[in-house]
C-alpha cells in the first residue's frame, strides 16, 4: 500500500522517473539495522532493547513525515495510473485473467526466493565460514545491492517489455544463490549476497508498473493480488525448509537444498515472463 501510495504521489508530481530511488530506503534500512545488529551483539544487549530502539525509530520517522499526510493534494499533472512508458492508444483497459494470473504467480516465486534465501543464506555462511570475522558484513553487503540496484532503475530507459527484465532480475538473483552454494566462501557469499540484493526492489518497481500497464483503470486491486501472493510466498518458504531439514541427514544439505530450490523458483518465475511476452504480446510505445 505504501508503495503504491508513494508511485501516484510521485506520478501527481510528475516526476515517475524517481520511483525507482524510494526503494534505496529498504536498502539504507537493511544496511544500518544489519551494522546495528553487529554493535547489539559486541556489546551484549538483549533482543527486546534491540525492539524497543527500532521501535522508537520507527515512530521518529513516521512523525518526521506525517505532515505529508495532511498537506494540499497536488493538482495532478497525468493519470494517478500513468507510467513512464505510456500505453498504446489501442491498448485495453484492463488485460485478461490469465495474464494477470501469470504475473502475479511469477512475483509470488519472487516473494518465495527472497525469504528463503535472506533468512537461511546467513545460516549457510556461519556454517562454512566458523568464527569468520567478516560473517556479519554479508546482510549489510545484501543491502547495499538493494541500494544500488534502485539507483540503477532509476537511470534505465525503459523502452522495451517490462517482463523481459522482470525475467533479468530473476536470473540475476538466481545467480547471487548458486554464487554461495559453488564457491562457499568469503567471496562466494559477499558477491552472492551483492547479486540478490541488486534486484530484491528492482522487481518490485517494474512488477508494479506492469500493473498499471496492464490494469490502468484499477491498478489497486492488480497491486494488492501481487502483494497477497508475494506474502504466500514468504510464508509457504520457511516451513518448507523445516520439511527439508526433517529429511535430509545432516542441516547444511537441508539448507542447500532449500537454496537450491530457491534459485529453481526463480528460474520458473523468469520463464513466466519470457512466456508471457511472446503469449501476451503488446503494442507499447516507449
């Protein structure tokens, strides 16, 4: 909702070229709470004032731009559904449930990769690296990939299919996985941990305007069905890694296979959107 919230917002200004760069936030958030983490353990402090300071964060960055909330609604300058790549004049107002369907199974495998990997990928780290140092770098480093990687979507000229780079991003992370689990090592998990982070908002960004191509005249609910499934996603990974570790002799291969399973699901979502683009092609103008 926030995110959607922030994109019409930013299109009311007409300034949709920057709501790439609001999800450098996840990323800045991921890199400070990862370093905090660090500093709470050096110095020995329980997890519930861990809580209690995040929680007052938290409330200090709400108050900080609550008055966004009461100021003048801004005359808009183009549709609330706009993007920056216009729909063609011929284009219908609302694509089929097939299409709609696709995509949003495709972002749900997102949501299952991501939980899957930002919660055990660490695990795996701490088991083949044992009092390394450099362990608690790896989150932060995941981070800053999710920072540059919403600078760079920022700065692409979109003029092409938006699932041809939804299906990227997929890879892209799928690589970052098999990155930790070739070469486990200091290296191996630092760039695998760069490569996941890359796109982690990226496909966020693009997956939610092709909502707004595809459902121009009600958006809203072609949002939320993305998000539902995304939040499936999130909650079917766990307990599927719980299933694994029952099964398998020892945690690390659980953990692997988990993994391994994790960067197969991406695989699978980015042949969705090279599927969708040739099943579902559409006249755009960039």
């Amino acid at each position: 909702y926030a995110t959607g919230w922030c994109l019409s917002r930013l299109t009311r200004h007409g300034a949709t070229a920057l709501g790439g760069a609001m999800f450098t936030g996840p990323g800045a958030g991921i890199v400070v709470s990862g370093l905090f983490a660090s500093v709470m353990v050096a110095w020995h402090w329980r997890a519930s004032t861990a809580w209690l300071v995040l929680g007052v964060l938290a409330f200090a960055l709400s108050a900080l731009v609550w008055r966004v909330f009461h100021s003048r609604p801004d005359a808009p300058c183009e549709s609330a559904a706009a993007t920056p790549r216009a729909v063609a004049a011929d284009a219908p107002a609302t694509a089929g449930g097939i299409e709609i369907a696709c995509l949003a199974l495709a972002y749900g495998l997102a949501g299952f990769g991501y939980i899957v990997t930002a919660t055990f990928l660490p695990v795996i780290a701490r088991q083949a690296l044992p009092g390394s140092p450099w362990l608690d770098i790896f989150w932060p480093i995941f981070g800053v990939g999710v920072i540059f990687g919403a600078l760079l979507a920022t700065r692409l000229r979109i003029a092409g299919d938006l699932r041809l780079l939804l299906a990227g991003a997929y890879v892209i992370q799928a690589i970052g996985i098999a990155a930790g689990l070739w070469s486990p090592t200091l290296a191996g998990f630092a760039i695998g941990s760069l490569l996941v982070g890359l796109p982690a908002t990226v496909i966020a960004f693009f997956a939610l305007q092709e909502v707004r191509l595809l459902m121009p005249r009600n958006s809203a609910s072609g949002i939320g069905l993305l998000t539902v499934l995304y939040g499936i996603g999130q909650i079917v990974g766990p307990p599927l890694v719980a299933l694994l570790l029952s099964h398998n002799a020892t945690p690390a291969a659980g953990f692997t296979a988990s993994l391994e399973i994790a960067a197969g699901a991406l695989l699978v979502g980015a042949a969705i959107y090279l599927w969708m683009s040739r099943a579902f092609p559409k006249a755009r103008v960039g």
